[in-house]
C-alpha cells in the first residue's frame, strides 16, 4: 500500500509542474528604444560626427542599450557632403523579441566659415566678366557670408545668407551699397545655391543702379569656384 501512496504522490507531482509549465506564459514582448539627444540633429560641413546614440530596454527593464545595432558608418553621415541622412537604431532581446526601429535625422550643414577663403568668380550680365574674390564670415552669424567685390565692383560689400537645413540655398536680403571703385550706389537682391561639397557657389541676382534717373535694373549670374583653397 505504502508503494502505491509513493507512486500516486509522483504522478501527482509530474502533473503538477507540467501543468505549471504549460501556463507559464512565454514573452512576446519587443523591448523598446529610446533616441538620446538632439533629434533631428545638425552637425558642420567637415567636423567629426559623434552620434549621441540610444537607450534600450526590454519589459522586464534589463537594459540592452550595449545590444543596440546602428548604420552609422564613414559615409553616414558623409562629413565631407552636406545633406540628409538617416541613422537607424535597432534591437532584439533574449527571447527574440524585435524592437521597433528607431530613428535620427543628421544634417550636414554647410556654415559660412566653410566658404571662408579666395575664389575665382565669373560674372555674366551681358558679357562675361572674371575677377577673384575673398569670402569672410560674419561676426554675428555663423550663416552669413560677406563678399568684397560682388558683381565684379571693387569694394562692393555685399552680404549673402545660406539657408535650409543644410545650408545650401542662398537668400541675398535686399541691400544698398557703393562700390569705391566708382562711388555708384547700387541695391541688389537674389537667391542662389551651393554645391554640397562647398566648392562651388551660384549666385542669381538683380542690380538697381541708383546714378540714373529712372534707376537702371539688371540680372546676373555670379559663379564662384573655390580653386584657390581656403585660408
């Protein structure tokens, strides 16, 4: 009988943890990240990229913020390029759980003081004019670039500001100045572009000439190369 006890008891136990083993409940649970700093995030034209990376963790709150898989590589974000990028963020934990991807947006920016330096400008109205130039940045912005001799005039300060999020759009606010290679005051507006590599600048613009009675209007197109390197 003693036996016969014994043997019940085991059954009873077997049946006891299988049962406790079928409603133990299995994770399904995807751990969750969490993007850390500045997003989007907006770094110069030619600086080092460091990325302010991610936290991670699952549902139980392990952290698997060392398990966090990136994309950032030496071409994203390309340093040497201004533009767009993306930086991807993805984890999994133990049991297999996927985290839902997570994301940055980089911008390469493209600031005045990359286009500080001498450049060899071609100037086009109705004839095409060459003259070099020397760019500097502003003191009071770190978008605006002063040029020193626009539209091809000595002594002609015109200003330009770079715009968008990577810096290569360019806005010529309206502005009135005398070149003191003539003494002419002259207004100018205009809009152009930069190249991403920052090596190439165009500028489409309009002069008012203010010496004449009505003022005399004219486009342009000033096409600056950096060929002569920065200083």
């Amino acid at each position: 009988m003693k036996k016969i006890l014994l043997s019940v008891a085991a059954l009873s136990m077997l049946i006891g943890a299988t049962v406790f083993t079928s409603c133990k409940k299995t994770d399904t649970t995807p751990p969750t990240i969490t993007v850390t700093g500045a997003n989007p995030y907006t770094v110069t034209l030619g600086t080092t990229y460091t990325d302010p990376g991610a936290k991670a963790t699952d549902n139980s709150g392990n952290d698997l913020t060392s398990s966090i898989v990136t994309n950032v590589s030496p071409t994203n974000p390309n340093m040497a390029v201004a533009g767009t990028y993306t930086i991807n963020y993805n984890v999994t934990d133990a049991n297999g759980n996927v985290a839902t991807q997570m994301t940055r947006t980089v911008y390469v920016q493209i600031v005045a003081t990359n286009l500080v330096g001498h450049w060899s400008i071609a100037d086009v109205t109705d004839t095409t004019v060459n003259y070099k130039d020397a760019l500097t940045a502003s003191t009071t912005s770190n978008m605006t670039v002063w040029t020193g001799a626009f539209a091809g005039y000595a002594g002609n300060a015109v200003s330009f500001v770079l715009t968008g999020n990577t810096g290569t759009t360019i806005n010529v606010p309206q502005q009135t100045v005398t070149a003191s290679s003539d003494n002419i005051s002259r207004t100018y507006t205009g809009s152009g572009t930069v190249s991403t590599d920052a090596k190439t600048i165009t500028i489409n613009y309009t002069q008012v000439d203010n010496s004449t009675t009505p003022p005399t209007t004219t486009t342009g197109v000033d096409t600056y190369t950096n060929n002569t390197g920065k200083k």
